[in-house]
C-alpha cells in the first residue's frame, strides 16, 4: 500500500492506495489540522503521524491500517481542555471576486452579535503557507473570551504556485484585499465589529497589516507589526531585501515604482486621519528586517495621527528576526 499525505483546502487529509493505484481508504484525523510527520514501514501495517490542529495540542497518531484501530499518545501532561471550544472553515469573497478561506476559532455556541473582541492574523507572502497548527496564543485569547481567525491571504503557498504568484510584484495589492475582505466578512457575519477587530502580522505580515490599515482605518481597532517591512521603496537596500527583488520587484522598474509607492506604509501616512492603536516591534540586532522600518512608521503615524488612539514602538536589544522578548 502507498500512504499518501496531502493538503486539500489548507488542511492535512491522509488517504491509502493500493497497488492499483486505486484508492483505498483514508486514515481518520482527530480534528481539522497538519500531519507535521509520518512514519511507515513495507514490513508493518502501522504508521505513525505527528498530527496538531488549532483546538488539538500535538499527538502522535498509531493507526492500524488493516484493522483500523487508531491510538493517540500525547506529549507531557496538562493540556487544556478545549472541548468548549469550535473550529470552522468559511470562505468570502475578494475585491476581484476570488474565493478566499478562513479559520475561525472561538467558544462553541457564540452568539453572532458583533460584541467579541477578535484578532485576525495573516501574512500572504514568499509563498508560505499559514496551517492550522496548534498555537497557543491563541488558545490563550480564547480562553479570554475572544475569536481567533487565520486568513490564507495570496501571496502564500496554500494553493500552490499560481496563489503565490497572483500576489506578487505589481499584483501585491491582492493580499491587502484579501485582508480587508477577510475584515468586511467578519464583521457582516456577526463575528466582531471594527472597533474590537485586531489585525496581526511579522515580517511581511507586517507589512500586510500596516498598509491594510492605511488603506482602511476605519476597518480595524487594533493593528499589531511585529518586525514589520514598512518602507517599500528601500526594503531592497539592506537586511534581506536584495535577496527578496524577484518576489517584490524594486522602483527602478518604472511600472513598479507606481505599485510599491501605492501602498508603501511610510508613503501613505495622512496627517490629520485617524489611525487605530497601533504597536510596532523590533529588535535592534534584526539583521533581516532593519528597525529603521518600524522606527520610520512609528514616526510618521505619531506625527500624523488625528485622535487619541495611542500609536505605540517597543524596541527590544536582543532578539533578532525570530521570536523573542515579551512580544513573542
């Protein structure tokens, strides 16, 4: 037999074939999720899958695949019970009419009535791909009452190359959209309201969050950057950028030059709008992503903000790119 792991629809599927090629089985999940590891032998009916969903702490999964038996070991003890907890799959509709799809997670039973505070995290960029692993933020932020939501934004890899590629150089605007259609979709479901919405993104995720803002203040509450990318005009002299040109292109293209300016966030601050709370981080030794990014946003939107929401930068010694500090 041939075991075969896949991602359909941005979720892990397991599915056994004979022989023939025929298809023969699929091995059940405990939830929606990632296989992030599998394990077989040609002399043994068994395998093993290293399996995490966002309402399911990592387990190692045993199934029998004559039998069918299935065993899940867990890894230490004290896992939350998350059994109050749901997690679904909806799709809405972006600016050009594309299909984009959503994770959300939040208490069962949740009455649709706009009052939940909600954070939406996205990155749509270098072709990778957000899964619904186990993340213990956000069980953190619903245990608090409130509803997490991962948008698959273009840019990224969940559908393969042409999702990637429908967002990149002069196209990047598509994942803005996508983020504020992923915004608008949340609050005509019920889910949330502008003003208890948070967006959340790293890195170029950063970058996602601060030029959706800008675009849209009125849409959001709360925008966090973490190491974000904000000046698009520079980004290709220094850190990572020379390696990141064939992705985002650079303004001595003429035709890009008209793109990146468009939703460069340094370039689109307005003086006098109000922009919402809004928290920039860095670290001072990011070698990938200068600071002087977040320095340069921080600055402009303090200087332009037109109301009372506080425009917040909090610069860590140490750090770098990755996770550190009590941002991470």
């Amino acid at each position: 037999r041939l075991v075969v792991h896949a991602l359909e629809n941005v979720r892990s599927v397991v599915r056994v074939y004979g022989p023939d090629g025929k298809r023969a089985a699929d091995v059940p999940l405990p939830g929606t999720g990632v296989v992030q590891g599998m394990l077989g032998s040609p002399s043994s009916p068994r395998i093993w899958l290293m399996f995490s969903g966002m309402l399911q702490p990592p387990v190692v999964v045993e199934h029998h695949l004559d039998t069918g038996k299935r065993s899940l070991e867990t890894f230490g003890e004290g896992a939350p019970d998350l059994s109050d907890f749901e997690l679904r799959q909806e799709w809405f509709t972006s600016k050009d009419g594309t299909r984009v799809p959503m994770f959300i997670a939040a208490r069962k039973g949740l009455a649709r009535d706009g009052s939940h505070p909600t954070l939406l995290f996205g990155y749509g960029a270098s072709g990778t791909s957000v899964l619904p692993t186990f993340r213990e933020d956000a069980i953190a932020w619903l245990q608090l009452g409130g509803v997490y939501v991962i948008a698959n934004l273009r840019g990224g890899g969940e559908f393969g190359t042409a999702w990637y590629q429908a967002a990149v150089r002069e196209r990047k605007q598509a994942t803005f959209d996508d983020l504020i259609a992923a915004a608008e979709h949340l609050v005509a479901k019920g889910w949330t309201t502008p003003r208890k919405l948070a967006i959340s993104g790293g890195s170029n995720g950063g970058l996602l969050v601060t030029a959706t803002m800008l675009q849209r203040p009125d849409l959001f509450g709360v925008v966090l950057a973490e190491v974000p990318v904000t000046d698009a005009m520079r980004r290709h002299l220094s850190g990572n950028g020379p390696q990141q040109v064939e992705q985002w292109g650079t303004p001595d293209d003429p035709t890009l030059f008209k793109a990146l300016l468009a939703y460069s966030p340094v370039h689109n601050v307005k003086a006098g709008q109000c922009y919402p709370a809004t928290l920039l981080a860095t670290a001072r030794d990011d070698d990938r992503m200068p600071p002087w990014h977040a320095y340069k946003l921080a600055a402009a939107l303090q200087h332009a903000q037109g109301c009372d929401a506080p425009v917040l930068l909090h610069v860590r010694d140490r750090g770098g790119h990755g996770s550190a500090g009590p941002l991470a």
